[in-house]
C-alpha cells in the first residue's frame, strides 16, 4: 500500500501542472525555435557550431560506449541515422547516459542543459539522417483526444495501461508511465521506439494521429478522474487492496469499538 | 434515569396501544415475545457477517438506482455524451448509458461507485466472515448447514459480483469475457457448444450483457435474498454462539437483549456501512470506463484483471507452466485450463465439506455453542492456515504483473515464487501455524499452573533470585481451561469382528489430527503444581 | 487412546453438551477432575452509570450526532444543486460525486454513530441469559415427526409399492430434457461452431489493413522494429459480425531483420523480406496478445503472462499457452501492398475440444 499511496502521490495535479509546465517551457517552448528550422538550418553557422559543441560533449560523455564517432561499440549501439529525436528523447529523459547495464535505462535526473541535449542531438543529427525533433504544433495536445484515445487503446494501451499507468514486460523490463512526460517525448519515443518499444511510424501512424494520441494523454493528465483518487489507476488490484486495507480495516475497527464496553 | 421513570407511564401507554394494535392484525406478539429479548452475545467477529448482510442492503438499493438508468443492449451507437475523449467512438448501448449514468446524470456516478464498492464490501465481509466461522469452529453442530448454505452464499456472490463487473460491456471486462470464453471452450466434450449457446453464436456477439444481466439483476438476487432469509432464520434458531467465559455455557447464551441494545447496535451499524460506502464512493474512483473505453476484440491494456474475488481463479490460470494440452484421440485436452479449475474445485469442495469430515473423524454427535479458541484446534488451524496460503497465492498470482513492476521485479521471478508459494506454501504454513498454536497452548498452561510472570524480581533469603507470579483468578482461568481436547481413534472391531476400510481411514486422518494433543489443565494437575511450588 | 462411543457415557463433566442424554462426544476427552465454571462474574457498571454528568454527556453527543446528520442531509440536497453537472465538464462531475457524497456519508454516519452511542452508553446496561434447548426439540416431538412419515409411508405404500415408486423416479429424472433442448436456440439454430471457429475472413488477396482506420499497408511502409495492428480490409464496412470477425482475423504485423527471423522450412515463403504476420488471438484463453518488445522478438499477452518469440514462429516460451500463435502467409499484390496468401492454416485463438 506504501507504494500505492506514492503513486497517488505522484499523479498530484500540482505536480502534473508543474511538470507540464517544466516541460513545455524548457523543451517545447525551446525546441519550436530551433526545430521550425529544417535542413537549411543545419547548414548556417549557428547550427555548425552546434554541431561541434555536440561533438564534444558526445566525445566527454557517450563515446565509451557508442564510439568516437557513434559507430557503436559491444556496450552500446551505433547512432548513425537514429536522428535527433532519439537522442532528444534519451538524453533529455534522463534515460542516458546509463548508469548501469540492467534490463532497460532508467529515467533519472536529467544531466545536460536543455542546451546542451540539443547540441548532442543535432550532432548526432549530422551523422546519418533520422526522425527530427517533432514541430510545435505536433505535440502541444491541441487535436481530437477521441481519435487519439481510440488509437492509444490499439498502439500503445497493452504494455502503458489504458490510463498510461504503464504495465510490467518480460524478464524485468517494462513500460514506464505517461502521467508526466512531455508530448514532445511521447511523440520521439514514437517515432524512434526507445528501448524494447516497437517504432511508430508516419504510414502507420500519421504525424496528425500521433497529435491526437499526445492529445488524449494531456486530457488525462490535466483532467482528474471525476470519480476522485484514481488509486495508481492500475485497476481491480489496487480496488481489491484497498477495500481489504482500508475499507475492511476501518469497518473491523469500528466493530470493535460497538462491541466495546462503554467508557 | 430519573427523567425515563417520570415519563415511563404516559410513553408505555402509547407504546402499548400501538403494539396493540398492530398485534390484533397480525397475531406478531407471541414472536415479539419469543425473540425480543432474546439474548444475542456480544463480540466484534460477530459483526462480520453483518458487515456482508449491510453491504449488499447497499448493493440492493443503490443497485435498484442503476438499473431505472442502464441498457442491456448491445446495439452499436456513436457515443454522443459528456465525455470528451469517447465522442463519436462507435459503442455498445450498455457502455453508452452507464457513461450517461457516470457523466450526465446528477449522482449517477456517485451510486454506481457506491454500487460497485459495495460489492466488493459484500465479497470480502463474506471472507471474512468465513475464516471467522472457521478457525472459532462455529460450523459444528448443530450449524453444519449453515456453513453450507453461507458457503453457497459466497459462490453466489461471486457470481453476482462477475455477472454486474461485465455489464457496462467495457474493455477491461469484453476481455474477462474473452477470458471465460477461451476457459469454457477448453472444458471437454461440453465446451465448444457451451460457449457457443452462452454467447448466442460466435464470441463476443450481441447478446451476453443482456443474457448476463438477467441474471445479475433477476435470478442471482433472488437466490441470494432467499439463502441469506434462511441463513438469518437458522441464526435465530441456533441462538448465536459465544466465546468461553465465566458463567457460558454449551446450555445458555449470554448477551444484551435483541430490544433495545442489540437492535440499535446492528441498526446503527447498518448505518455506519451504508455512511462508510458513501464516503469511499464520493472520494475514490472505482472501475473508470471512460478509461477502458468500449469493448473491441483488438486492444487490451495492461494490467487486465478481474476484481479482487475472481482474482485467485485468474491467477491460478497464470501459474501452470507452458505446454500443458495434449492432443489426443483426435480430440484437444486442454490441461493448462483443466488444471486449475480442477484444483480450484476441489479446493471448494473442501472448503464447503469441512464441516461434515471433522464430525466425521471425531465422532462427537453432540451441540457445540461454545466457539473454539483457534489454538485449541491446533489441527484445524493448521489447515486453514494452508488454506488461507494456497488462497493468497493463487489470488497475488492475478496480480503478478503489477507485482513485478511496482517491487522492480521480474514477471517470470514473481511467477515461479508464487508456483512455488501455491505449491510447498500450504505444507510450511501448516507446520508453523500447527507449532505456534501448540506453544500458545503449552504457554496457556504455564499460566494456569504457575501465574502470570508479574516482572517483579525478588531475591530469596538464599541469595536465590526468583521472579514473582502473579496467580489466575477463577475467572481467568476459566477461560484458559474450559475447552476439550480429542484423543485419536483406537480401532476396535465391529460386531462382525471386522476393521472397515473406512475405519483405517478414519483412525489415521484421527491420528493425523489429534496425536499432538495437549490437554486443559485439570484441578488435580493445579493441586499438584502448588504442592510443588510450595517445597 | 479414546475409543468411540463408550467414553462419554458415565463421564460427563459439568460443562459439556447435552443435545441428547445419548449424543456421543465420539473421540472428546472428558477429564473427572476438570475445573468447574465459576459462575459469572460480579458487573461491572459503565463510566455513564456511575457519574450522572458522563451520562448527560453521552446524551448530548448522541443528540448532537443526530442533528449533525440533519446537516449532512441538507448539505448533501445543496451540493447537488450548487454542483450541477454541465455538459462536457467533467470537472464538475467530479465536485458534485464528492460534495453530494460527503453531505450523503455524513448523513448516514452521524446516525450510524449516534444510534450506537445511544445503545452503549445510554440504554441501560442489561446482559441476559438465556437457555439453550436441543436443536431437536424433545424427544416426544421427533418421534411424532417420525410416526407422522412413517404413517405416511404406509398409507401412500411409497416404499412397498417398488413399480410405482421407480417409474416415478424414472420420469421425474427424464422431463428436465426438454428444457435442455430448448437451450439449443440460445445460439442461431442454422450455425454450428466448429466450421465457425475453424475459419476467418482472411482470404486469398484480401489487404492487411491498419486498425481501426481500414487503410491498406504497403510492404515498403513497415520499416524495421515496427509493429502494426492490423485488420483485414473492408472489415469496417461490414453490416454485421463486426466484432465477432475482428475477434478471430486480429492480427499483429512486425518487420524484424531478415537475418534474426529463423523460419520454418515449409514457412520460409508465407514472410516477406521479414515481415511476419501473426494472429493477435492468444492460444491460451484468447486475450489479444499485442505487447511486442522490438529488440528480443517476444510477444507477451498481459492477461496471463504467455510469451511467444516471433524471430521463433511465434513458439511459447513462458506462460501457460501451450501452442504458438498462427501465422499469417502473407505476400505482396501488384500495387505492393501486403496480401493474405490464404486464410490462417489452423483455428486461431483459445484450443476448443473438436480442434486437432
């Protein structure tokens, strides 16, 4: 129940506002100046520069396992053509660098300047080309949150709960919740399939249908559940706890106090 | 006090012309005679069954709300209600109106979370409630039907519990019924054609919420009404039992009469549940739909359980390891599913035949209204602690995905722990709890013979230094010596000069209960005590 | 060693039971010396007994507690006015299921409280005993209840007249079967399952299309690592059986690297250029199995924890499905977009008894 009571916790309207607002301050707000530019931007002398700041902070701090170059090593994959929205969404997620081998890379504090994520990803970029960090008007959650929902149960609800409460996979790993990330995030880990999870396409999911799922998922983070707490929103089990714990609990205690003499 | 006497006459006049007149027209006043003051004895475990008794009051009226509301249909409609990520999406009429009960109609939410958690109020009192009447042996004569006919109770329970959780024809229960489905086809000869008559044609079809809620809300509700009428009318019969104590016996029972005290205990705690469920009801959500959203064939989500009462079913399905069906004869014998349904049959078998093998091994054809203390069973103890373990793990084996996630574990760890739990779990269960109930047994007599340790050292003129016990007064000791204890069973020949078979049976399975036996401490054994301590 | 039937007889202690002078205590030890019930204790009076002021107190808590719950009911008649519902704001949906329910729960709770509070410390403090007679009744009324059969018995002949006896046995146990025949039109009187359960709507050339939208896929559009749930095209424009055809042609397609995927020697030609198609429907119960990991190829079903490795043909791995999924042969058309060679070569979904 401890960890249930965290989760609640965690899916504090505060904390969601909060971490919206973190996110699309420092990473949407930021990103729609430098993603409006496309290929042409890469070649002006900002993004050159750019690119070779991101060079050196790839070379200080991803190149034991990825390479000099990217090229990938037996500890970490190539990066060659993954794109800036890979690396977008691994680094500015926390996920890397790894801080150790284990079944998936965990989400932990972020360790770059949004900065600084930038000029890796488009480093990483100009290696090979790849999903670019998605536009503005993608990921701000402003399409149809019922197209999206219907898509989010078929693509996405298996393995993050229909809630995006996320869900156990096989040997350890699993998918991690959607209450608090970004839609820029949701729609890079769309496009590149971080970790285990499959790649979304545009044929199989439109750039539009990805706006709408990102959409949906704002409509659950923003909107409490009208019925009151959620319980973690992982269904029955947390139900069925909760009314041995503490509906049983508190009713067995007041059977003790009726039976009780009178004091 | 003194304010009731000076108005007792004018109150008692009114009382007495109202009862009057009621008992002209219906001859109730030999019952009122008969059972109002009654004495009904006191404890909080007596409570429990009242808990399920309230809880499905509640389920009933709250219940009688919803269905003025809610559509058995499976038609096809396009939502068009209040919630906005569902707009447009083609859905069943069922699914539709439960979403205008939870969106569009004032208090309709409030009454279906009412409805629901009281339901699963209703299962778990009646689990509780069960284990109460286990270990205290309250099923013993003359109460082995009621056992039965609660046991029953708790099945129908369940199945009301299923049948109303599949109505609003979401995604989280369209695949529970998926799940019945598959179940059903892989009982053999029988379940291909039961699953098709079920669904009426292929799964899902359009006629299993309709078919569902006539029994939800006709057939089960009859039966449960009728069981629980009968179930209250042994109570009354039976008087309740009680626990040992100074001045009960098997040949009385004692408590607060049934008016006023008992009646306003239960009435007003009639109350607190029904109050209980309102504020669960208006503070925590309870089976989101509008999350699930309609059923289709095609999505799931994870983290698809059934509510917590089915959830040992569920699990016991998650625990059989791969492979096991066979095709044989020409024919698909689907032991993965035969299995558990087996092992969960016979499991309530057991359960609801409890009652019936333990008279039968200890031969003892007289009343019981004294519960037991569960350490004086330590046999039966035993074994419902294995049950509760067998029980348990099936029941986290429902829920071994959330488990893996939230303790950072892996599924496939938390799966073969709870095979092994399921398996090995019952028989160290046993073992430990049959030891702790022994050692709370052998401590009970070191009370009676030798006092309760008071914690106060003392130094003998010797330099000895000895602690002080403090003695037992008759009342309290009372209540650590007054039960039996059974001796196994010496086979003895009938009159043919013949051992049964059944008798083997019986002497061993009374071996197996009561070999390790410990007996009350008798006056003679106390006498003895003191004589020694006094030397 | 207690032996039956013979131990209780002239040892009955003072406290056992007494159903009958004859029931047995079968294998109950009844020690001679055993202690003897004290009797009751001496009662103890309440707080509200013994101090008049503790008793006013209680009064007023309970009558308190009573006009709190006035307040609650009230509240609770305010709260669903003051908290409409108002279309498309779930918001307000939510404040009034939690203001309505506050008011309705303090309402119930206060009387609840205040009723018991009145039975414990106001009523006056009375235990009763009572006696208990034997569930039986006495022996004069069983033996009438017996005579009252017996005579019964004699004058129907119900145990004499063995031919009537039986034949009545005979045709109660026989007319219940027709009602189990009316069961038969539970399902539609023209359909049978098995040739049902055996086939789906996939067929040579139908189009493997994206659900829910119903758009064809082209080969060139699964690029490698994804997975696309698919549906067979033209499902979307059924009448009927909507449902129950997506029930059974759910199918998940996935590209993976030609060189990971080991195929079957007679499969090597239902794939192409590594995309694999394989049913939805898992084999144990029937739950959709959609969760797809794109670097270790498994596929795990969330209901009960089956696993199935596509770079395997789909064969278990963990879990309790005994079969792996069936596969989809599947091709290119002219136009390149992905084409069913067939429909699945076996039943899809959960095992039924006639499937072999």
């Amino acid at each position: 129940m401890n960890r249930q009571k965290r989760r609640t916790g965690r899916r504090h309207p505060l904390a969601t506002v909060a971490l919206l607002a973190l996110g699309l301050v420092f990473t949407g707000g930021a990103y729609a100046a430098f993603s409006t530019g496309t290929a042409q931007a890469e070649a002006d002398s900002t993004s050159q520069q750019t690119i070779e700041e991101g060079k050196k902070l790839f070379q200080a701090n991803c190149a034991t396992c990825h390479g000099l170059s990217a090229e990938g090593t037996d500890d970490g994959p190539s990066l060659v053509g993954v794109g800036a929205a890979a690396v977008d969404f691994q680094v500015g997620t926390g996920r890397m660098p790894m801080q150790m081998q284990g079944p998936q890379a965990q989400q932990k504090p972020v360790q770059f300047t949004d900065e600084q994520v930038k000029q890796l990803a488009y480093y990483v970029a100009s290696l090979g080309p790849g999903p670019d960090i998605p536009a503005d008007h993608l990921t701000n959650g402003g399409g149809d949150a019922a197209n999206g929902a219907e898509l989010f149960r078929i693509n996405c609800a298996m393995c993050h709960n229909v809630a995006g409460a996320g869900g156990a996979l096989t040997e350890g790993k699993f998918a991690p919740a959607l209450t608090d990330v970004s839609g820029v995030h949701i729609y890079e880990a769309m496009v590149t399939g971080p970790q285990n999870m499959p790649v979304f396409n545009d044929m199989n999911i439109t750039p539009e249908d990805k706006r709408d799922i990102i959409t949906y998922l704002k409509y659950v983070q923003d909107n409490r559940s009208p019925g009151g707490f959620e319980l973690g929103s992982i269904g029955p089990v947390a139900e069925g706890l909760f009314i041995w714990i503490f509906g049983l609990g508190a009713i067995v205690a007041i059977t003790v106090w009726i039976t009780a003499k009178s004091n | 006090m003194s304010t009731a006497t000076t108005n007792a006459p004018q109150k008692r006049s009114f009382t007495a012309a109202a009862s009057v007149y009621v008992n002209e027209r219906t001859s109730l006043a030999g019952f009122v005679k008969e059972l109002g003051r009654k004495a009904f004895p006191d404890h909080w475990s007596f409570l429990l069954g009242e808990v399920a008794l309230f809880s499905f009051v509640v389920v009933l009226i709250s219940g009688t709300f919803l269905t003025f509301f809610f559509q058995a249909s499976m038609v096809e409609v396009h939502y068009d209600g209040s919630y906005v990520p569902l707009k447009g999406v083609e859905m069943s009429v069922a699914m539709a109106s439960t979403l205008d009960i939870s969106f569009d109609i004032r208090g309709g939410l409030f009454v279906r979370q009412m409805h629901h958690w009281a339901a699963l109020l209703f299962v778990a009192a009646i689990g509780l409630h069960m284990l109460r009447i286990f270990f205290t042996g309250a099923f013993r004569k003359p109460r082995e039907f009621n056992w039965l006919i609660g046991f029953v109770l708790f099945v129908l329970a369940m199945a009301e519990g299923f049948t109303g959780y599949s109505l609003p024809d979401d995604l989280l229960s369209g695949n529970g019924l998926a799940i019945i489905n598959g179940m059903v086809k892989g009982l053999p000869l029988i379940g291909t054609w039961t699953s098709f008559l079920l669904f009426g044609g292929e799964f899902p079809g359009t006629a299993i919420v309709g078919r569902l809620y006539t029994l939800h809300i006709l057939l089960l509700p009859a039966l449960v009404v009728a069981l629980i009428a009968i179930h209250l009318v042994f109570v009354v019969v039976h008087k309740h039992t009680q626990y040992a104590g100074p001045g009960k016996t098997q040949q009385n029972a004692v408590g607060p009469p049934i008016l006023p005290i008992y009646a306003a205990k239960a009435g007003g705690f009639f109350f607190i549940i029904f109050g209980v469920l309102a504020l669960i009801a208006s503070l925590f959500t309870i089976n989101p739909i509008w999350n699930y959203g309609p059923y289709d064939p095609s999505p799931v989500s994870a983290g698809t359980q059934p509510d917590w009462y089915i959830g040992f079913a569920d699990g016991a399905l998650r625990l059989i390891p791969p492979g096991w069906e066979f095709v044989w004869l020409d024919r698909t014998w689907s032991f993965n599913i035969l299995v558990p349904l087996i092992a969960i049959g016979i499991f309530l078998v057991l359960v609801a035949a409890y009652p019936f093998i333990e008279a039968w091994i200890k031969g003892d054809k007289r009343e019981h209204h004294i519960a037991d203390r569960p350490r004086n069973a330590p046999t039966r103890t035993a074994i419902g602690a294995a049950g509760v373990t067998f029980y348990a793990g099936l029941w986290a084996a429902a829920s071994s995905d959330i488990l893996a996630t939230h303790f950072s574990l892996t599924m496939e760890g938390v799966i073969h722990a709870l095979q092994f739990v399921v398996i090995v779990g019952p028989f160290i269960a046993y073992f430990v709890t049959k030891r702790v109930c022994l050692a709370l047994q052998k401590k009970d007599r070191e009370i009676v013979l030798h006092g309760y340790e008071s914690g106060r050292i003392v130094k003998l003129p010797g330099g000895e230094f000895i602690e002080v016990h403090q003695p037992l007064d008759e009342y309290d000791r009372w209540r650590l010596v007054s039960f039996e204890s059974y001796a196994p069973l010496m086979i003895r020949p009938n009159a043919r000069g013949r051992i049964t078979p059944a008798q083997h049976v019986r002497a061993a399975l009374s071996r197996w209960f009561f070999e390790d036996r410990i007996a009350p401490v008798s006056r003679g054994e106390l006498e003895a005590s003191h004589h020694d301590e006094h030397h | 060693m207690a032996q039956d039937d013979t131990s209780g007889a002239d040892l009955v202690a003072a406290d056992s039971s007494h159903a009958a002078p004859a029931a047995s205590p079968g294998t109950a030890v009844i020690a001679a010396d055993a202690f003897e019930n004290p009797g009751f204790p001496p009662h103890r009076p309440r707080v509200t007994d013994e101090n008049p002021e503790r008793q006013k107190r209680a009064q007023r808590t309970v009558y308190t507690l009573f006009y709190l719950s006035i307040l609650g009911s009230i509240w609770s008649i305010a709260a669903y006015m003051l908290f409409p519902i108002e279309s498309n704001d779930v918001g307000m949906v939510r404040l009034n299921n939690m203001f309505f329910g506050l008011g309705a729960a303090l309402a119930l709770l206060a009387i609840g409280f205040g009723v018991v509070h009145w039975g414990k410390a106001v009523m006056t403090d009375v235990e009763l005993v009572d006696e208990r007679h034997p569930i039986g009744g006495s022996p004069e009324t069983q033996a009438a209840a017996v005579q009252v059969f017996q005579d019964s018995d004699r004058e129907s002949g119900f145990t004499r007249r063995t031919a009537i006896r039986n034949s009545l046995i005979g045709a109660l146990l026989v007319f219940p079967i027709p009602a189990l025949v009316l069961f038969r039109g539970f399902a539609p009187q023209d359909q049978l399952p098995v040739p049902l359960l055996s086939h789906t709507m996939w067929k040579k050339g139908t189009r493997l299309a994206l659900d829910p939208s119903g758009v064809p896929i082209r080969a060139a559009d699964v690029t490698i690592g994804s997975a696309f749930h698919v549906i067979p095209e033209g499902l979307q424009d059924l009448e009927h059986g909507k449902l129950e055809e997506k029930a059974k042609a759910a199918v998940l397609l996935m590209r993976l690297n030609p060189d990971e995927l080991n195929e079957r020697e007679d499969r090597k030609d239902w794939s192409y250029d590594g995309i694999v198609a394989y049913s939805k429907i898992c084999t144990h119960v029937g739950c959709p199995v959609a969760l797809y990991e794109q670097h270790t190829h498994h596929l795990l079903c969330p209901c009960h924890q089956s696993q199935f490795d596509v770079a395997n043909h789909c064969e278990v791995i963990f879990g309790p499905a005994a079969r792996a999924l069936p596969q989809l042969p599947i091709a290119i058309d002219d136009e390149g977009y992905l084409v069913a060679q067939s429909d699945f070569t076996e039943p899809v979904g959960p095992s039924f008894w006639e499937r072999h």
